[in-house]
C-alpha cells in the first residue's frame, strides 16, 4: 500500500463510527488506535457504557487495521469477531489498540485491546477480516 491515509479520511468510510462519536488517534498498518468517550446514551441499567459501543470500538479499530494491512485493489469482510468483557466502564473514555497478528493472502487477524483512563483493560477483541480481491 502506498501511503497511509489520515485518520480522518479513514473513519469516514465508517459512518456508524462517527455516530456513536468515535475517534481515530492513529492508524498505521502496525498499530491503530481509537477512542470512546462515555456518554449516557450509550450505556445500559447504572450507567454502565453498553457492551455493543465497546465492541463497535473494537471492530472499528481492528477493521482500520486489516484495511492498512491489505494488497492493493482488495477490501475486507469480518468473518469472526469474538470478545472477552473483563470490568465495567462507568466514566471517562475508553481507549482501543488494534494489531496485527496474523497477514495473510486470505485472512487479516487483528487483536484489540481496550483500556480505561487508568490503562486496565476492560475487554479484548479478536478478529479475522477476510481479504476479497476482485477475480
């Protein structure tokens, strides 16, 4: 791929990121990060921010990062997302790193990790984007 584009030309090919007010810090074929920030319209019973905005979080990320790790002319599909929730987010925003763990000529998969303000990790998120090229 030549040249990576900028966060925010990426996060706008993902509309639904935008709404639930999710924003691209960084975005390279290594290591893209993201951010939510807690909002009451996104959390369930006793403010708790709601497990779907986080995996949206996650699957943001971790669709940039398969994206930038693509062959020229090919995009990509989730195929299987799976996520561990390990403590509840109540404040503040929560911060996503998505990486890559595997780049290969069918599949992409990505691990993203997402932390709290005081850096602990609230879940992880894994998944595998397939790579389709026209053909």
């Amino acid at each position: 791929m030549t040249g990576t584009p900028a966060p925010e030309a990426l996060l706008k090919a993902v509309p639904f990121a935008g709404e639930l007010g999710i924003s691209l810090e960084e975005a390279t074929p290594g290591r893209v990060t993201a951010a939510l920030a807690w909002a009451p319209e996104l959390c369930t019973v006793g403010g708790v921010l709601h497990g779907g905005a986080l995996m949206a979080l996650a699957d943001t990320a971790g669709a940039v990062c398969a994206f930038l790790n693509l062959p020229p002319g090919a995009s990509t599909s989730t195929v299987e997302s799976k996520t561990n929730f390990f403590r509840a987010v109540r404040s503040g925003t929560v911060r996503a790193e998505a990486q890559p763990v595997h780049v290969g000529r069918s599949y992409v998969a990505v691990r993203t990790d997402l932390r709290d303000e005081d850096g602990t990790l609230v879940c992880q998120t894994t998944q595998t984007q397939a790579v389709l090229t026209a053909g």
